[in-house]
C-alpha cells in the first residue's frame, strides 16, 4: 500500500506541474571558447522600459565574446526583424560577419531571420544588461523617460574599462590601443601621426594586437575554468534519451486584464518528448503524439515527468521508512 501511494504522487500529472523541484538545477557549464574578435556575438533585449519621448522602450545589445565590445541600441521593440536590421548596420557593416550568434532563444530570436545557439549560463549579454540597467539609474535619477539619451555615453565607459577577464579593455583587443577622451588632448602633447610607429606601422599594430589577444586567451581560459568550478558545485547531470517524457519549466506573464496572477499559475507544462539530444545540454521537444515541435530547450528548464510506470520502477528502488518491532 506505501509503494503504491508513493507511486501515485509521483505520477500524479497536477503534482508534478505545480510543485517545486527540490533537487539541484541539472545542467553543467559548458564556456563558449572565443579565439579571436566577432567569433562569437551573444545578443539580448533589456526591457521593456519606460516609454521615451522618441518612441523606444527596449534596449537591443550585442556583444562579443572575445574583445567584450558592447553595441547597444534603443530600440521601440523587441523583434526579429529590428534585431536583424540592427545586426547588419552595427556588427556586420562596422566589424564584419559573426561566425556564431547566441540568445536565450526568446520569441525575437526565432526567427527565419535569425539562427542562434542556446547557452542561457554563458550569454555574455546578462552581466551587460545588469550594468546598463545599473548605469541607466544613475545616469537618469527621476526622469526615466529619457533614458535613450546617455546608451552612447554608457557603451563607450563599458569599451574602454578593463575587462576583469581579459584584463584589457575592449577597445585595446579591437583597435590595439585605447580610445581618447578630451581630457587626454588636454593632458597629453598632440600625437606626432607621422612618427607614431603605432600608427605609420602597420606590422608594429599587428605585432600588438597579436601580444594583446594571446594574453587575453591564457586569461579567458583561465576565467573559464573558475566560472566552471563554481557553477558546477550548484549543478547535477541529467540526461534524457529520444522519447522520455519531460516537463518544460514556464514563465508566465501577469495579466491584470485578464485575471491572470502568474505566481498562481502551473510551474511547469507538458508533459512533452524528447526528440532529439543536440548537446550535453540542449535538446530538442515535440508533444507526445509527434505533431508539434516545440524546439530547442536547455536542460535546465526540463524535469522528467513520471507516468505509473516509470514512477512505479523508481519508487521500487526507494526503500520504505524502517518497521519498529
């Protein structure tokens, strides 16, 4: 009578997509090695945010992997079509094609515009997003309708600190050198262009740029490594094979209009299938007739859902608490 008790709450459908998981995140890290500038671009929306006086509400942010170069935008929506008309005028048309792009998969990313690849732990655009939302506070203090106006002013303070991972800044792994302000024309002597060896020669900046990105690469490395160690301390390994069932982490939206409190609603949904396994953490999910596709899901977001079957051959293996005689 225990076992089959036990059997029914684990496979009860309204138990498992409303209650918690109790155990670790699944899911280790895997670090996106970046070699060299505009390898890898990771891509993010901030917002929404208050409405501007220009119309925008969201900020649209590029940034690459390697160098740490943020391209930020006001944008009025988060949409495929605005983040690809944004990549070409600000990656592409000023730094060339990006080999890889990677998002969090959100509804603009989806996209026949657009393909990108799922890393939510390693999307170099969350640590970004904290501080442009953090300078945005103190830049606007209470008139946070005119927040568009310092993104520029906040994207240059980004390229030109020292990345505590490559221990350069960005524009030093770009451009091999740092960008000037108008307090360095005041305080420096006027550069002598013609003489600058940095500037009249090509095979000096190259020689820079090359020193520059090798130490960057030993600090990355190593950056990777320790962000991995301690991830991984909070993480378990799950893995699922073509056909298991699942259940899909969710997240809801309140909707006053419609008397929709997201915190009462189901944590998860499903139950779904496995289709496909892409990687050690992505795969990818139909529903369990096969007719939908529901695409690519990191494995954090999944759970397994038990039918009786497989909660009866799981909960066998649990012995029962210890009889007193």
């Amino acid at each position: 009578m225990r076992g089959d008790v036990r059997t029914y709450l684990s496979s009860c459908t309204v138990c498992q997509l409303t209650k918690p998981s109790q155990l670790k995140p699944a899911g280790l890290l895997v670090p996106v090695h970046a070699t060299e500038p505009w390898e890898y671009v990771g891509v993010d929306f901030v917002g929404p945010l208050p409405w501007t006086a220009s119309g925008n509400q969201y900020i649209l942010v590029f940034v690459d992997y390697f160098s740490k170069w943020v391209e930020a935008s006001d944008v009025r929506e988060a949409s495929a079509q605005g983040t690809a008309s944004k990549f070409v005028g600000d990656i592409f048309a000023r730094h060339g094609a990006a080999r890889h792009l990677i998002s969090d998969r959100g509804a603009p990313f989806l996209s026949v515009l657009l393909t990108t690849a799922y890393h939510p732990q390693t999307n170099a655009t969350e640590r970004v997003n904290r501080t442009l939302k953090t300078a945005i506070r103190a830049y606007v203090g209470d008139k946070h309708m005119s927040w568009d106006r310092y993104i520029p002013q906040i994207c240059f303070a980004l390229r030109t600190a020292p990345h505590e991972s490559t221990g350069f800044s960005p524009a030093r792994m770009l451009y091999g050198r740092e960008l000037t302000t108008p307090l360095d024309h005041l305080s420096q002597p006027p550069t002598d262009y013609l003489n600058d060896p940095m500037l009249s020669r090509p095979d000096v900046l190259r020689n820079t740029l090359s020193i520059t990105h090798d130490h960057a690469r030993v600090a990355l490395e190593a950056s990777h490594e320790k962000q991995k160690r301690h991830y991984d301390l909070r993480r378990q390994t799950i893995e699922y094979a073509p056909g298991d069932l699942v259940r899909l982490k969710t997240h809801p939206r309140s909707d006053a209009a419609a008397n929709f409190a997201a915190k009462l609603a189901p944590l998860y949904g499903g139950p779904y299938q496995i289709m496909q396994r892409l990687s050690e953490v992505n795969y990818r999910l139909t529903s369990v007739d096969g007719a939908q596709d529901l695409g690519v899901v990191h494995v954090i977001n999944l759970q397994p859902f038990h039918t009786w079957q497989t909660a009866e051959a799981h909960t066998t293996q649990v012995p029962g608490p210890k009889q007193l005689i």
